[in-house]
C-alpha cells in the first residue's frame, strides 16, 4: 500500500487514490489531420517498463485533482510527484 | 495421569486455576497459562492428528507457530467452530473442546492409514499424474480426492462474533517482544521515538525470560531476572504501546503492516460475549524493525516424524515455561550446542536423559564441557538410522557416520526413549523482511539466509538477523538500532554479556541410514507428507527452479508454510544438483505469516455494512407502498410495485398499461446530476457529446450522448441550460461518479484553457417523473399558477417555478414517450412533492412504477440504455443514431475513432429490433441469434439486450444486437433456446408511435 504524497493535500493512503495511467500522452490537438495508425498510437499504445514510469494519479477520495509521479515499477517506490503540466523529471 | 509429567516450579503456569478441556471427547485437565499444547502433553498425550497423504500418527513437535501436526480443529458449534488452529499456540480456557482433523473413524484408528502401506504408489506429483487423464474425469475423482484430503471442517453457519480494524501510526515498529526487541524499544524510546511493540504470545521476553542455566548472565545477573527489569521497564515507559497476542501477518510496501490481535480465543467461551474478539491493525511505521527471532530446524532421518519426536527447543520451553515432561525417557538428537541447553533443562528437572546422539566428532564449548561433567552419555559422530514405535516412539537405532556424513558404519546401537528431542540448527524468521521485498544472502558458516538488500526503512536485529548467541544478539541488537535510530550513545553502551560460545558446526541435510534411500522415509514437510526421496523424484524429473519443486512435491505448502522444511528441501536440492545455496534462491514467503481468520480480515463489513447502499428521499414511501427493489450501482431502486400478491410480470403490466392510459409517477432521483459552470461550459458540452450545444437557449433540454476516445458509447443524459453559463447535466444511474471523473480528468490535463467547473449534485435533488395523457392535468393541479401550454412549455424545456417556498425545477424531458414532466426540488423534499404528485393525481389513477416498467416503456420507444443495450463495443453509429452526430463540429471525444477501419466495417454488430413469430414468445435477455442451426459450428450472429411484452401493443418486442443488422431487417432468424427454437423477425428499433405523437398528451 503506497503512501503518496499528493502535491495539494499531502501524505495519503494509496487507497484515497486511482491510478490513471502512463502520463504525458497529450491528445492530439488536430485529430482529423491523424491517419488509423497515427490515432491507434494515441489511443491503445502503452509503455510497461520495467524501472521508472511516468504516471497520472488522481486523489479521487480526497481533492480530486491530478498529478504525475514517476514510480520504478520495480519496486514501486516513488521517486517524484509533480502537478500536471509540468516536465517530467530527468532521473 | 498416570506418569507425572508436571514439574512444580513454575512461574507462568499458574497451578491453582485448574481448567477442564475436551480432545477428541475425552475431558482432561491443564492451568491457566498453558497451550492446548503443553496441556495435552502433560496428559501423555503426543498423538494428535494424521498426516495429509499417508495419514501417518503425527505428534505435537513444537511450541509455536511454526506447528506442523497438533492442527486441531476447534470447538463443536456450527458456527464457531475453527479449523486448522495450531495447539501450541492457542492458550488453554476452561471448556475448551478440540478434536483431531484428517483422520477417519478415529486419530487412534484411521482407515487412511492404509495411504502409508501404499506409499510407494504415492510419489511426488502423484495427483497430479493420476487424476489429470481423462480430463473429463476429474469432477469424479475431486469428490474423492477432496473426500479423503480436507484439513479441518468449516463453520457453517454465520460468525457471530465481532471484529475490528484500526489504524495504527507509530515512529518506530517493533516485532517481536524478546530480548532483542526489547531492548532497541527501550533504546528507542529513550530517545523520544514513539514506538509500538508487537509480540504474538501472551507475555514479553521470549526464550530469555525462561532461560534458567547459570552459563548465561547480563550483567553479572541470571540473563532472565535482568530481562525481567527490562520489561518492567517497558511497561512504564510512555513512549511505548505494547500490543502482546498480536501477530504480524503481513509487510507491504511503504511501511504499511497489517497485525492481528486475539482479544478473547484465550477467554472460556462464556467470558467472550459481547467482546470484540480479533482486531486487525493497520499500522504505518516510519521505521520497522525486525526481532521475530529464530526457528529451530529439524534433522532429516529415516522416520523423523513418529509421535514423540519433538524439536529440542520445545522440550526445553515445555520444562522450563510450563513445567511439562514430553517424555520420561528422553534422548536428544543434535548437530549444534543450542539442544544442551535442552539437556541441562533436562538434568536440572530431574528428567531422565538416556544420551545425546551428536553428528558432531567433538565439542569443548562451555556449555557441552559442563553437560559431559554431568555424566551424560554423548554418541559423538553418530547418527540416527532409525526410529520405532508407531503411534509413539519407543526406540532409536543409532549408527556411527563415515567421513563424508553420507553413510552409516559399524553396529546398531539401539537406545529407549519416549520422548527424542531433535535440533538441525536455526532458521532466522525472515519471513516479513522477504514479504517486504527484501533480498537475502546466505551465511554459508550457519547454513542460513540472513536480510540483505532493503529499499525501506527497516532493520533486522537479533536471531532475525542470524545472531544466535546472547552477546552477539544484545551487543550487535544495540549497535544496530543506534546507528538505524542516528543515536550516538545509550544506556546499554557497557553491558557485559556471558555466555557460551559454539565452537564446532557440522550440517548435512539429509542424513544416511543403512537402508537405501528408496526404502526409508525421512521427512521433510510433516503436513504435507513430502520426503527427501520425493525432492530427488522431482529433481531426476527435470524441475530445476525451487519454485517448482515446491508445487510438484507440495513441500512447504501446507498451514505452516514448510517453516520448519524449507531449508532442508533447499539443501537436499543443493547437494543433489551440486549447486550452492545462496544461488537456488528461496521460494517466496507470502503473507499471511500465520492464517488470519476471514472474520479478522472483513472486520466490521459484514452484513449490511458490507457495501453502503444509497436511498433516495422517497425511499420510505417506496417501502410502505410494498416496492421490491433492485440494485443499481449502489442505489436501491423500486423495481415494481406487486399488489395483492401480483408477480413481476402482473405488476409490470399493470404499471405500463396505466403510464401510457392515464398516468404513472417515477422515482428518477438516482440520475446522475452534474452542475456545470463556467464561461467555457458551452463549449465544454461541445467537446464532450457528439451533437452541437451553441445554439441551446436557457430554458431548453437537449439529449446527449457521450463516447469514450475510442468511440464508443460510454453514457448519455439530458442536460437543461439553467441560465448563460450554466448547465445541469444528467447521466445514467451507475454512470454518474465515472462520467464526473472523466469529465474532470479532461479539464484538468486536457483542457486546463477552459474555464468550466464540475459539481456533483446528484444527491442534492430528488427527481419525480409523472408520465402519461394525463400528466399535464396533474402538474397544473399542483402547479396552478404554471403555463403548461404546449407553446410555452414545449417538449425540451424548463421552468424553474415555487410550490410555497419550495424551488421546483420542472422540465418537460420523457423517457417513456408519453407526455413527461420530471420535478426537481431540494432532496429533503422529495418525499413531499413525491406524495404532492400522488396526491394531485389520485383520480388519474396515478400508478407509481419502477425501473422494470421504466425499462419496457423506454424499449417500446427503442430507447437504449446504455450498459444494457450497449456494452462497450456499440458505436452510435452500431446504435442506428447516427442523427446525434454533429457533422460540423470539428472535434468531440471519440470523433476520430468514428472512422477507423475497424468502426467503419459495416459487418459490425447494431441496434436492431426483434419480434417473435409468437406474439406470446418472450425472449430470454442474452439469447443467442442465429440464421441456420444446422450448420455446425453455429454462427452467432447476436445476442438480445432488452426484451419484454408490451401490454399496449399486446405482443412481445425485444432489442438486440446483431451482426449487419441495419441490412437485416425483415429477415426470419432463429433464436435456439435449451428446449425449443424460437422463430423471430428483424424489425425498427422504434416499436411504438413511430410518429413521437404521445409525447404532447
Ligand atoms: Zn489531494
């Protein structure tokens, strides 16, 4: 059970929070411009690496808001929390 | 009793409180402070349970949890009967009943003996092999299988008892209440850390706080009078909580450790009532540290497993700590100093010791010097070849080892005893510290695995690390913990320890015999009946990884987990495939480190607290007015209303034919509602549904549908323009806390430009829907002052209106095709414009009815529901509503998914409408649609979603969806059912006033 230290509340139990994802996949702004294989790109493809992932959580039971983390999915420590919008880190 | 087996000396058995208990229904005797365990033995009793496979006698062979035989099932209630508890752990109450498991007619008799005759036909993976060919066959042999297997009987009836979870935050965890535990506590607290204690038994201290040899002192004192201060110490100590019979069940990630204390399992049962009896913690710790100490280990030798064979350890803690005899006539079986201790105990308790059989060739340490000058027999470079006596041991055949240990020489020695105490050396506890994701390393000098690499804040100190003598285990415990703590001084800086030092080790994991291997039976795992011979089976087989080894001979897989087999299987495997330890790995240890019972893992959601389930405002009167109610999400709502004794379908038929002939009234207060502000709110809705919102003017509904990006439908709803900027939005029943966050997500990381807010106001209102040509009257009877005409209020618009000063939104929105108004007003009043309404239409016969009749009428209407008519694959373009796409916007969610080359096949399943050659015929939900049963494989072109009969237009309707259904209509299909075949028709979605007439009355 992670403990996540959401950027607008604080430490939290895991259990307040919902894993959205792999993060930094930005929508396409001109889908239509797209082709099949452009838009299945944006839409089915997913990294799952092992060592550091660039996630988006949400504190669904608590602010609401979400956020990024770069976890190692190796041993799910949590090497970084930052707000939406923000660069990923270089680590 | 006929031998007497209790010493008077004891401290923790308190003899003046005699308890009475039941096994196998004969009543004994033990006190309070005992086990099961230790009481059972002190009636003689070692025999207490059969093994799994073969149903071997199996003996009571520990004092703790790491028991593999004395599995017990306890208690004769139906209800709170458990099985599977380990005797030495459970502490005797009066009234305690028990009996033995796995055995049939009787532990003293048991037919499955006969397994053990029949061993040679039982090797590893014998299941496996025998009862995987035909595999049609395998539902006959499980009844056998599970007939004859089984550990224990389930309760069957409800647990009555209570329990209870609590979160626990602390900045030092320590499990494990011995010395070493004890001590970085101590050391902790005093330096103002908060800290919580755990300790599974009964008291604190461990095996120091019986230790009674006058080798061993701290401090120029008896070790366990100067661990007594210590505790002492503790619990005064503010800055320390001590949970004791809480065990620790599991290490996660983050610090995050669940512990389960037994509040009243020691408590005869009249003394438990109305108490909660287990609780589970949650416990966040800043730092952990480890001090669950260490396991003693077995020796593997040709029918180690005889009642009376029991660990030295145990025989020693049964002496010292209940003032129990295991045996009158005792031998110790050794390769380590730690069992004479075991000897002295022995000795000092005037227990009589025939000899010790050490596979050592010498030993001058302290402790084996002063234990020679007793003049006890030692056997050195002995081993034991051989055991007899078959519901107890009676006798040892004892040989001399040759000089590679992997033969027996010379002449059979054969010696009596009752009672063999069996030490192979010790396994630290590293059990949490693996669960915790810990990697070991292994000690080759003890044959150990020792805690290694760690990503969390934790320390292992003492037997847990693999310090086994006293001065190392204090000294490294307190140089440990004040470096894990940064302490640069404590108060235990200059402790003086003594003790006794080994100085020669010997270890051979599985030891000869004079038979060949193929002949004997020296077991490894006690519960699970695994042998070395089955490892080596295993091996010559081909499974290399440990892991594998472990399912294909079931070793360490039994209720204790293989705590005491695991190293030996490793070690055999090592020898075997002439691999070193420390590269096979372990198998993984998983949580729960003991079993935890489901009562203790549930805590309080039991019943109906098992799920929160969500009521309307008008919940009550659904009740009082006889509704049955269906499960939606997590809302209650009224399925239908049965009178005098109706069924479902009298009712639904009922309540339909009065909605459409005069008028019906529906809770709609589980939709849900989302207030959506903002000046971007526009073109927000534009982004989210597929048809255009700019030109919606304030006052007007308009129905929308939502996809997900990959284009299908996800939800849909009406949403009302309340004012410039101002939107309420409605979604479905279970959809509303789904649509919130997606819609969310979207403007958080999407479209952070737009200025747009979300609320979820679904439980803020409460929504009543009065359908039907008799609406219009009813609303003006209640509303008298509202223009209801046609002009000013037409079908798709809103008016914000006061009943009093009740604020009443009331828009003109149907779902069932009829003339609909839906009032929303403030959730505390819904019950009351619920009964304004009924009240106001009593002489139309107005019918209340529920989602079931909801559902016929919509579907008469060829209104989808999505989750029932869609499931995450239906486009609307699949859905024929390809009206609701905006041609001219440039982009909404999912847009572009409409025309990838999968979405744009036109052999795609889609919305299509059946009827049945039979008007009469209903058709099952989720029926199967074929063109030609004949030709097998049967091509399923689709399945039914919704269907039911129409009491209006008197026959049966049905939706589906069906493979290049738009181009099927007209078409004769079949739909087979178990017992007949069902002719149908491909029809409109559209079933009734294709013309939308009803909807203006
Ligand atoms: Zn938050």
């Amino acid at each position: 059970m992670f403990l996540i230290n959401c950027p607008y509340c604080g430490e939290r139990d895991q259990s307040e929070f919902v894993s959205g994802g792999e993060a930094h996949i930005a929508r396409p702004k001109q889908p239509t411009e797209l082709n099949d294989d452009q838009w299945a790109e944006y839409l089915f493809m997913r990294k799952n690496i092992k060592g550091i992932q660039f996630e988006r959580w949400n504190h669904a039971h608590g602010c609401r808001k979400w956020f990024n983390v770069a976890r190692d999915t190796s041993n799910d420590k949590i090497e970084k929390i930052y707000k939406m919008g923000e660069q990923p880190p270089k680590l | 009793m006929s031998k007497n087996l209790r010493i008077n000396n004891k401290q923790f058995v308190d003899e003046t409180r005699k308890l009475s208990f039941i096994f196998n229904g004969k009543k004994l005797y033990g006190y309070k402070g005992d086990t099961l365990a230790s009481a059972l033995l002190s009636n003689d009793i070692h025999l207490v349970g059969r093994s799994f496979k073969y149903h071997r006698p199996r003996g009571i062979m520990t004092s703790g949890s790491e028991e593999p035989n004395a599995i017990l099932q306890i208690g004769n209630d139906d209800a709170l009967t458990e099985p599977n508890v380990r005797a030495t752990e459970i502490e005797l109450y009066d009234g305690l009943i028990c009996n033995s498991q796995n055995c049939w007619p009787s532990v003293n008799f048991d037919i499955g003996g006969i397994n053990n005759l029949l061993s040679p036909l039982l090797p590893a993976g014998f299941y496996y092999k025998t009862f995987m060919w035909p595999a049609s066959f395998w539902e006959k042999y499980e009844y056998f299988i599970r007939k004859s297997a089984g550990l224990g009987k389930s309760p069957t009836k409800q647990d009555p008892d209570m329990y209870d979870h609590r979160y626990m935050h602390c900045d030092i965890l320590i499990v494990g209440g011995g010395v070493s535990g004890l001590i970085a506590a101590k050391i902790a607290s005093d330096d103002n850390k908060k800290v919580l204690l755990l300790e599974d038994k009964e008291l604190l201290g461990g095996s120091l706080i019986y230790d009674d040899n006058d080798i061993s002192k701290i401090d120029n004192q008896k070790s366990s009078e100067w661990l007594k201060k210590l505790i002492e110490n503790i619990k005064n100590d503010k800055n320390i909580i001590i949970k004791t019979r809480t065990s620790l069940a599991a290490y996660h990630n983050y610090n995050f450790l669940l512990a389960r204390q037994n509040l009243t399992d020691h408590l005869s049962v009249n003394d438990r009532n109305n108490k909660i009896r287990q609780r589970l913690y949650k416990i966040r710790a800043k730092k952990v540290i480890i001090s669950t100490g260490a396991i003693e280990r077995p020796q593997v030798f040709h029918n180690n497993d005889r009642p009376g064979i029991m660990l030295a350890s145990a025989v020693k803690k049964y002496i010292d700590y209940y003032g129990v005899r295991c045996g009158l006539e005792n031998v110790i079986f050794t390769n380590n100093d730690s069992a004479y201790e075991t000897a002295l105990s022995l000795h000092k308790s005037g227990t009589k010791l025939n000899a010790i059989v050490d596979i050592r060739e010498n030993s001058s340490s302290e402790i084996v010097n002063k234990v020679k000058s007793l003049g006890i027999q030692i056997y050195w470079n002995h081993t034991i070849a051989n055991t007899k006596g078959y519901k107890r041991i009676n006798k040892v055949t004892i040989m001399k080892l040759n000089d590679k240990g992997n033969d027996v020489i010379g002449k059979k020695i054969e010696l009596n005893c009752d009672c063999l105490a069996i030490s192979g050396g010790w396994t630290p506890m590293v059990h949490l510290f693996t669960q915790s994701g810990g990697k070991l390393k292994f000690d080759n000098k003890d044959n150990i695995f020792v805690p290694d690499k760690t990503n969390l804040n934790q320390l292992s100190i003492g037997s847990a690390k693999g310090d086994f003598e006293l001065d190392d285990v204090l000294k490294n415990s307190i140089k440990d913990t004040k470096k894990f703590l940064q302490i640069e001084n404590s108060n235990y800086d200059k402790i003086d320890v003594q003790c006794s030092k080994e100085k020669e080790k010997k270890n051979i994991w599985l030891l000869p015999s004079d038979k060949p291997l193929s002949k004997t039976k020296p077991f490894l795992d006690y519960q699970n009946d695994s042998t070395a011979k089955d490892i080596k089976l295993a091996l010559r087989e081909g499974f290399k990884s440990i892991e594998h080894v472990k399912r294909y001979t079931t070793t360490g897989m039994g209720t204790d987990q293989g705590k005491l087999a695991n190293m030996h299987a490793l070690g055999i495997v090592a020898d075997t495939t002439n691999t070193n330890m420390g590269d096979l790995g372990t198998t993984t240890f998983r949580p729960p480190y003991t079993p935890l019972t489901f009562g203790t893992i549930v805590g309080r959601n039991v019943g109906q607290f098992f799920d929160i389930f969500r009521k309307t405002p008008m919940h009550e009167w659904h009740v009082d007015n006889n509704a049955k109610f269906e499960n939606v999400g997590q809302w209650k709502r009224a399925w239908y209303y049965p009178k005098d004794g109706e069924t479902m379908h009298d009712a639904v038929q009922r309540e339909s034919k009065a909605a459409r002939e005069s008028s019906g009234i529906l809770d709609a207060s589980t939709l849900g509602k989302i207030d959506i502000q903002g000046t971007d709110a526009n073109e927000f809705l534009n982004r989210v549904y597929t048809n255009a919102w700019s030109k919606l003017q304030i006052g007007k509904c308009r129905y929308g549908l939502m996809l997900n990006e990959d284009g299908m439908v996800y939800d849909d709803g009406v949403t009302t323009k309340l004012g410039e900027n101002h939107y309420l939005m409605t979604t479905t029943t279970g959809g509303a806390a789904n649509v919130m966050s997606k819609l969310e997500d979207y403007l958080q990381t999407e479209w952070p430009e737009l200025n747009v807010f979300l609320t979820s106001v679904t439980d803020h209102y409460a929504t009543a829907s009065v359908c039907g040509p008799n609406a219009k009257k009813i609303i003006n009877k209640i509303f008298k002052d509202l223009d209801l005409s046609d002009e000013s209020f037409p079908h798709m618009s809103f008016k914000e209106v006061k009943l009093g000063n009740i604020n009443c939104r009331v828009m003109r929105i149907s779902f069932t095709g009829e003339l609909s108004y839906e009032i929303n007003v403030e959730a505390s009043y819904g019950k009351y414009i619920w009964e304004k309404c009924i009240e106001a239409g009593k002489e139309f016969n107005i019918t209340p009815y529920g989602t079931e009749t909801m559902h016929l009428l919509r579907a008469e209407k060829g209104f989808i529901i999505v989750g029932q008519d869609t499931d995450g694959t239906m486009t609307p373009v699949d859905l024929q509503m390809d009206w609701i796409i905006s041609k001219k916007k440039y982009d909404f969610i999912g847009k572009r998914s409409l025309y990838r080359s999968d979405t744009i096949r036109e052999d795609r399943k889609q919305l299509v409408g059946l009827l049945t050659d039979d008007p009469n015929e209903i058709l099952e939900e989720g029926a199967q649609i074929v063109k030609d049963e004949n030709k097998k494989p049967i091509n399923m072109l689709g399945h039914v979603t919704s269907s039911y009969f129409s009491p209006t237009l008197k026959k049966s309707i049905a939706l589906a969806v069906l493979k290049e259904g738009k181009k099927l209509k007209g078409q004769k299909l079949l739909v087979p059912m178990i017992d007949k075949t069902i002719k149908v028709t491909v029809s409109d979605t559209v079933f009734l006033d294709k013309e939308n007439e009803r909807i203006n009355g």
